[in-house]
C-alpha cells in the first residue's frame, strides 16, 4: 500500500457536505483504503468559480491505498455530485 493526500473540496451547504463527505468515507473504504488522518482545513474563497459557487470546504485526508484503487476512486468520485473538486497526490516514503 502507497501513502496518499487527498484534498477535497465540499459545497458550504451543510445537507450536501454531509452526504459528499459520507459517500466519500464510504467510497474509501469499499476500495480498501484506510484513512491515517483527517484535517478540517474549513471553508475557503476557491480560485475559480466550480459549479457556480464561489467558496467551498476544505478537507485533507491522508490515506493508505492501492495504486490501482486510485484510478478506480477516481471515476467513483466524478459522479459523486456533492463534491466540488477533489485531488489524489502520492506521498514519498
């Protein structure tokens, strides 16, 4: 298993950073991922407008994970509608 980043980016709406961040948790683990930590990093002016919106909640996880779940969480997480943007980044050891 390869040590993971992964920032995410959830709407302000408390209904919709809910259900983002439990379909996330629970994207992770179906994919055999363990969360090592979580860091509330809070809401955010984002560079650029996303769906509309102009602010967002940031979370930063770090995670341990197979190198082919990636890709695979990657097209899971492109249908999860109640994330704004999200980003996978490779720790070095």
């Amino acid at each position: 298993m390869r040590q993971y980043e992964l920032t995410v980016i959830f709407p302000l709406e408390e209904d919709q950073h809910k259900a983002g961040r439990e379909q996330l948790l629970t994207d992770l683990g179906n994919n055999g991922a363990v969360i090592e930590k979580t860091d509330e990093v809070g809401d955010r002016d984002l560079a650029y407008e996303i769906k509309k919106r102009r602010r967002g909640k940031y979370v930063l996880f770090t995670i341990k994970a197979e190198p082919d779940k990636i890709a695979n969480m990657d097209r899971i997480f492109k249908l999860n509608a109640n994330l704004l943007k999200y980003l996978f980044v490779k720790l070095e050891e």
